[in-house]
C-alpha cells in the first residue's frame, strides 16, 4: 500500500490475511538427544479459521464450481476442476502441467477430490492449524472476507529430525494452493456451471493464460494463470444487455482466432436457436473483446475519494466501492480541508485553527491560528506551488481572500487589481497547473455582495493583478491541463448561462457546445483535454451531463437529468462526482454506469489520493 495512504488504511481492507506473523500455540518438535530444538511453526489463530468456517456454512453454497491451481513443493503443479451441487460432489477433472502447457483432462477419483471442495479445504487447513497433519508446517491462508473459502493456501514444510538425529526436510509436505469459485445457477447434474461465455487467450492450445468467465447471474471472474491474477466484478448493464441480445441470435457458439502468435478460444452459450453465421461470430468476437478490457482490470484500484461530511473525514475507496472514516481527529466544527496536489499534505480547517496534517506520519503542522472575532478559515484551493488559498469568511458572511504555505505559514492577502478594494462576490477560484497563477472569479453581484464580476488573473510571486477583457457576471473557472485554457461559466442575458473558453492572455474568447437555452456550468478539464460541464433548464430531455471536444467542437451527452451538475474529476479521467437532487454520485466513464458509492448533498469533496505512476495499471 502506498504510504501516503496510512491515515485512510481502513479504506483498503478487503480480505483478512492469517499469515505467518500470527502466533501459534504449537511445540517445537522434541530434537533427539542434545540437538537444538526445531523452529516453531507459525499458523493461523485457530479462532480465526473456524470463523472462516462458520460463515462457510451459514452462506449456503451448497452449488458452485471450483478451480483448484496447486503446486507442491516438488514443483509438480495441478489444475483440478470441482463441481458441486446440493452440496453434493458430482464432477471433478484434473490436469497436469509441464512447462507451460497444460495436459488434457482427466478424471479425478472421488475419494482424492473431497479433499479439494472447500469443506476439504477448510478441513485441511484446521487440521495443519493443528498440527495434526503428517508433518508440521509453516501455514498462511487468505480468506474471502464474506464467504470464508480461502482464496490461497500456502503451507511450507518444516524440518525434523530422523531416528539417527539427522535434520530432514519435509519438502514434500508443502504445498501452495489458489483457488477460484463461481455459484451454479442450476443442477449441475450435467455438469453445468452457469457459464453464459468464456473467453480464453494464450500462446496456443495447450498454453491457455488469462480467462474471462461472465456467468448467468451478470457476474464475472476474470483469471490470469500467468500473472496469478484473480479478478471478480459485475458487467454493467449496459454491456450485459448488448451481450443478451447478441445470445438471442444463436443456441451456441464456439469459435478460435489467432493472430501474431496470440490464441484466442470463445465460447458462448446462446438464448435462441442454430447456428451462429460469420457476421454474429465477427460480432461476437468484438463484444468478448470489449467485456475483456472492462472486466480485466481492476478499475479504480488505489483510487480514493476523499470528503468531509458533519465534521468528519471519509474515503470512498472505488476499486471495492466502499465508504469508511479516516479516524482523524478533529476539534469540532469542521470548517473544510484540501488535499494537497502531491497527495501528500492534507489541509484541515477546525475549531482549533488552520493546519496541514502530514498524510505519511500523521504530524500536524499550525499554518493559521484560530481568530477569537468568530470567523474562520476555509481552504479553497491548494497550488502546485505549495500555496494554499484561503478564505477567512466573517460571522455577516463576507470574505477576505489571502493563502499561506508550508514555509510561509502566515496570512498573505492576495493582490487585488489596480483600483479595487475587495473581490467581493465568490464565483469560485483555480489555480494554473504549474500553480504560478491563480485565476479569480468575481460571480455576480447582488444587494449583498459588491466587488469585481469578472476574472482576475493574480500573479502571486510579482504581486500582480489584472482582469481580463470581454467578461463579467463569470463562475466556476478551471484550468486546461496545459494550462493553455481558462473554461469558465458566462451569465449572459434573460438568464442564459453559457460555457466559454479563454486564453489566460485575455485572447481566444469562445462559447462551449451549441445550447442557446438553459444554464451551462461549473466546467471540469479531463486529462485528455475536453471538457464535461453540466446543463440545466434547457427544454425536457436536453438536460444532463455534456462532454465537449475543444479541437473538433463536439459535444456529446453523458448522462441525461434535469438536475445534473459536475462536482469533480478524478486525476486519471476514470471517474466524476456529480450532484443530483439531494445526492452525490460517482460516474465511471470506462464502465458508463453509476457506482454503489452515494454521498449525501452536504458531503464536500476534499480531494483525491491515487496510486504512484509505477504502481498504476
């Protein structure tokens, strides 16, 4: 895990390891004469596995297929295929490999293959816990954190003494075990396993790598034999629909393809009748393709949105779609916090001042004292430069805008154009990618609120301000990720709101899309370059989610609402948090559904903690 990720460790935790850190009640075998005593062997809490059990029975499966890959000490390795129904064993195959290539199927006697369905893995697994196996061994188990199976077994033999006092090795009594089990959604009398299609590549026949099983229930199991990858997930709906249809045309399909020394093998368990003819093969090759890059990688793997929510700091990790807090202390109120850029500061805003939290060690740093006039300070945007824009917003409600740093931990009031005297009314603010300038929107003015509607541009280091030429009544600013564009939201006449782009030279003034009704706003910048911004008030069925080509001047719709607004992007451009009504969603663009992860209105977004580069897929 990274380690930047301490403070959000809870976000990460999916499986529960027994590993061989876990200390073990077991005696050293008793060495012969004066010799040394043996090594401990260290296994898993015996509690801990008959929890595992426990909720093995009490999850009901009673039918499933289980994949068996085992590899002995020896090195001798097996691929054992079990399949079970009314928790009865009814087929069990077994293959052998030498090399890379895999042997044919065979039949694996009954009385060896109870050993491998998971009671008999369970019972393995306690009987070495034991020590009760014919030889002690070094165990670690991983157990699926739901259903109790274990996902791997490593057992490593321990040495003993012989008769004569000599050390032997019981190499033969190790043995490594990773298994894969998928629910059967009928009998399987006939050895059905509920799988709808298969597809499996490699460097030919008898050299099958990765797999990609979708089952009847809408679920898939992706597997990598020569990664030793395993990967479970659910195809979106939209891509299962397309896949019923496409199985309406056929009663089955089975069909293999190579190209450059890639094998490929598809199969297909059709809804209909006949034959598949060569466009539905073609068609078919190119949705098994498709289902492959959605399904196997694990999206959003690392990748944690952080938010506050009543005085609280929580992460929504998007691999696993979970939501959990991050046990960070804070004085109540929360006034707001901000991750830093480099991910590695998080900027926190209490009852107990302004500080930077350390996101490795957890060391806080005051940058702000808290003021005794009853206002507070409130991070507004965090630089790359290492400046933090803050806001010290007063009990009547008006702001004063100054940032403060890491080094620089005092209030520094941020310059103001030449004749101004306060910016007023808050229509957002950004800073440039290489955070030398910071871009200011003025919003639009009111009986509550005078200052400047337009866009300010603040050089920072020379103390600079200047508005840009052509707009007012501005909003939501946002950089390109070239820092080339300002996007902002323009309020123009009879309640029209429009989407512009600038040079931040003051030149290239455009509107975004072509709407000429409603409210278009707050614009977000994806890594490639376009933009996403969202519409409302528009004519039924126009309003939504928009993303928008600034090189070919395309738009295209989302995702369709009437009340539909951005809130943010994630830095790899996989995710987008939107409101809608009185929640918040998060969009997956590569899988075109909503995810299982649903903030309240109120949840303000606090930044995002991704991988490293080199630990991104």
């Amino acid at each position: 895990m990274n380690k930047r990720l301490s403070l959000f460790a809870l976000f990460f935790a999916a499986v529960f390891l027994l590993g061989a850190c876990t200390s073990a009640s077991k005696i050293a075998p008793a060495a012969p004469g004066n010799l040394p005593p043996l090594p401990t062997p260290n296994v898993p809490d015996l509690n801990d596995v008959d929890d595992a059990i426990q909720r093995w029975q009490q999850s009901g499966n009673a039918h499933y297929y289980l994949k068996v890959d085992e590899r002995s000490a020896s090195g001798a390795v097996r691929r054992i295929h079990i399949v079970v129904a009314d928790g009865t064993l009814r087929a069990a195959l077994v293959q052998t490999r030498d090399g890379d290539a895999w042997g044919e199927l065979s039949s694996l006697p009954f009385n060896e293959a109870k050993q491998y369905t998971v009671d008999g893995l369970l019972a393995r697994v306690r009987r070495d816990t034991l020590g009760a196996g014919p030889a002690p061994v070094n165990l670690k188990v991983v157990f699926d954190k739901d259903a109790g199976w274990p996902m791997v077994i490593n057992a490593e033999g321990m040495p003993s003494y012989t008769a004569n006092g000599e050390v032997r090795l019981n190499r033969e009594y190790g043995y490594t075990i990773a298994t894969e089990i998928a629910p059967l959604l009928e009998d399987t009398a006939s050895n059905e396993s509920g799988v709808w299609m298969e597809l499996s590549q490699g460097n030919g026949p008898q050299a099958w790598c990765d797999h990609l099983f979708i089952f009847n229930d809408g679920s898939s199991l992706y597997t990598d034999d020569c990664r030793q990858t395993t990967l479970p997930m659910q195809v979106p709906a939209a891509r299962l629909s397309d896949l019923e249809t496409l199985s309406e045309q056929f009663a089955t399909l089975d069909a293999e393809d190579s190209e450059e020394n890639l094998y490929r093998r598809l199969t297909i368990q059709g809804r209909g009748h006949g034959e598949a003819d060569a466009e539905t093969t073609q068609s078919a090759w190119e949705a098994a393709d498709l289902l492959h890059e959605l399904l196997s990688y694990p999206l959003g793997a690392g990748v944690t949105l952080i938010f506050t929510q009543q005085d609280e700091v929580f992460g929504a990790e998007m691999l696993r779609q979970t939501v959990q807090p991050a046990y960070l202390a804070v004085k109540a109120p929360l006034y707001g916090a901000l991750v830093s850029p480099d991910e590695n500061y998080l900027a926190l805003s209490d009852s107990s001042g302004f500080q930077a939290v350390d996101m490795n060690s957890g060391e806080k740093t005051p940058l702000l004292i808290a003021p005794q006039d009853g206002s507070f300070y409130l991070p507004r945007a965090w630089s790359a430069a290492g400046r933090i824009l803050v806001s010290q917003v007063w009990p009547d409600g008006k702001q004063s805008l100054g940032w403060v740093g890491l080094e620089e931990n005092t209030w520094h009031p941020v310059p103001l154009p030449e004749g101004g005297e306060t910016y007023g009314c808050d229509g957002g603010a950004a800073w440039s990618p290489d955070g030398a300038l910071l871009a200011i929107a003025g919003g639009v003015q009111d009986s509550d609120c005078r200052g400047f509607d337009g866009l300010t541009l603040v050089d920072i280091a020379s103390g600079t301000a200047e508005m840009l030429p052509g707009v007012s009544a501005v909003s939501h600013p946002s950089w390109s990720p070239d820092g080339t564009w300002l996007a902002f939201s323009l309020q123009e006449e009879e309640g029209l709101q429009r989407v512009y782009v600038m040079h931040p030279d003051g030149s290239g003034l455009a509107p975004v899309g072509g709407n000429t009704q409603g409210r278009a706003d707050v614009p977000l910048w994806m890594p490639d370059g376009s933009l996403v911004y969202g519409l409302q008030g528009a004519p039924a069925g126009e309003n939504g989610l928009y993303g928008y080509t600034l090189a070919a001047g395309e738009k295209r719709l989302i995702l369709a609402g009437e009340t539909l607004a951005p809130v943010t992007i994630s830095p790899d451009g996989e995710f987008l948090v939107y409101f809608d009504g009185e929640l918040q969603h998060v969009w997956s663009f590569f899988r075109e559904e909503n995810l299982d992860v649903t903030l309240k209105a109120e949840a303000n977004f606090v930044g995002w903690l991704t991988p490293p580069p080199d630990e991104q897929k």
